[in-house]
C-alpha cells in the first residue's frame, strides 16, 4: 500500500467520519492549579477541543484568555472549549467533585500510580499544577488518586502539557 | 489515602526504582523532516530522553544542536540523547529500515489508521513532519505504515511534539 497525504476538504471529512463513528464515552475534565506559562495554558486549550474535554478550569496564577499566546499557541480553541476561572482551586474541585467526577492527580507522589495502570472511571477530573511547583500539598490531599509518567531517562518530568496529553489521550483510548 | 508530594532525593528514587523494575523493551526511534520551530525540536529532546528513544535524526530544515531555544526547552537533554543530523530524510529512513526498523509515519494520510489500535513492532521508527505542511509525498511513499490521533473537536491535528509524546508513550506502554 502507498501511502498518501490527505489534504483539505477529505481531511476534514476522514476526521468528521471517525468521530462519528467513534464518539468520546468518557466525561473528562481538568482543572489547572497555577499553570504559570500561557504558552503551556494555549497547548492545553488545543487538546482540550481535540479531546472534548467537557470544562477547563483555571485556577490561581494560571492565565486566562484574552492573552495572544494562549490564542497563538492554542489556536483560538479558547473561544470554544467551556472553560471558566476560579480563583480557589479548592473551590473549584469540590464542585466539580459534587457533580461526580473523580479527581485525579498527575503528580509524582507518595501513593502515585503508574497513569497506564490505572482504572479510570467514566467522569473524571484531571488535576495538573504549576511547571516547577507542581500540586501544592492542599491540592493533592483534596484528590482522589494520583498518576504519574514513568521517566525512563535522565528527566524527572515531562512538559505539564505534555503530560496531561498523554494522560488525556490515554484515557480516551481506554475506558 | 492521603497522596503527599515527592520531592528531591525520594522522588529521584521513586523514578529510578520503577524504571529499574519496568525498564523498556521497545527499541524506538524518529525521525523528523523538517520540523521547522526549535522549541518543537526541544521538546522532542526531553521526550526523547524520557522515553529513551535509541535515536533521534534531524533532517531537512530542522534547527539543530547547539540552539539556545532547543537546549532551554529540552532541559539541555541534546547532550544526552543520541541523535544526528542527516540532510535527506530518504537517506536516514533507508538507513533505518536497513537496521531493522519499521518505519511508521504519524500522518494523517490515506491509508493512516488510529494509533492506538496499530500493532506495533518491537523496532519502530516514528516519522514527523513539518509543522504546517506535515510529510512529503515522498518520505510518505518511502513509510511502511502511517497512524493518526483522533480528533474530537473542531481542530484538525494537535501540536507535532505533543501527537509524538502520546504515541510514544502509548508504544512504551503496549508493546
């Protein structure tokens, strides 16, 4: 078989084909705890339209659209993935844990499983912090269970945009 | 439970155990063509030690080591990873295949499949391509199969280090 590339207007029908063959069954939500840098919130926006994600929730220091980065990099997906600021995050998580969704942690920590291991339920909430600081401890204590990326290398972490994608991805592909 | 941070020395060896444990059994490497911005090609450096890719060829138009922005984002790990520069991308593939590896392309491309229920070999090498313009016809025709990320908003593809990262680690996890 060759392949070939696909452009234009059968592009966009090859993907509106598959996701109506194949629609997301999972509820899937994620709350940003001071994500700092708007390039990291503009990636996240992108995959959260890709993933139809059903909220983003920014919390703390974490900017907010209006902001040309987040347009730039996350390709104007703001104006149309739900998303919503809270400045608590404890705030935010109790709501969103009084709808019913699981909240899950993506943090190397001290009960921390492996992300691929782990049996997600079909409503959850993907928890992810700030670049360096990661979770604060108030945050990890309010989540439900934690997952981590193993790094089989030098690094001890993979870009936060990086990681909840692969979680995201993951979980879309799983349940 | 109460999930409590890692952090410094325990967290080193919380990830040193587990990949000890679970160390990798896939032999993986890729090739970008082209991938034209160095902050792309930095993350892909980090990814590349994270998942530790056997190797990582640079071709075409693709910014090379030493580069300010390639080092910053990829934590400095292009002084790790094995990687080289090959000005043909037909030549590295063909090197490759040589090798023993099959040659996968992540394209959305007739004929692609979705990643996640491709069987994968346990040598594979990842193909990426330009960030606008993706593979060419050519490096296309020369790849033995090609693989895509569903997308279920209004989007029509996720950023290329981001779609690698989550094949990469959807390989590591399944194979």
């Amino acid at each position: 078989m060759t392949l070939k590339p696909l452009l234009g207007t059968p592009l966009k029908r090859f993907l509106r084909d598959y996701k109506r063959i194949h629609p997301v069954s999972v509820e899937l939500a994620a709350v940003l705890q001071s994500v700092e840098y708007p390039a990291n919130v503009g990636s996240i926006f992108r995959l959260a339209d890709a993933a139809a994600l059903t909220e983003l929730v920014l919390t703390g220091i974490t900017p907010t659209p209006p902001n040309p980065t987040i347009e730039k990099v996350g390709r104007a997906k703001s104006l149309r993935v739900p998303w919503r600021y809270e400045r608590e995050p404890s705030v935010a998580l109790a709501q969103l844990k009084e709808q019913g969704y699981q909240l899950i942690a993506i943090e190397l920590a001290e009960g921390s499983v492996p992300y691929h291991t782990f049996t997600y339920p079909e409503k959850c909430c993907l928890v992810v912090g700030h670049e360096d600081h990661g979770l604060t401890k108030a945050t990890l204590a309010q989540c439900e269970a934690a997952v981590f990326l193993p790094m089989y290398g030098q690094g001890l972490s993979l870009n936060v945009h990086v990681a909840l994608s692969v979680v995201v991805y993951h979980i879309l592909h799983t349940v």
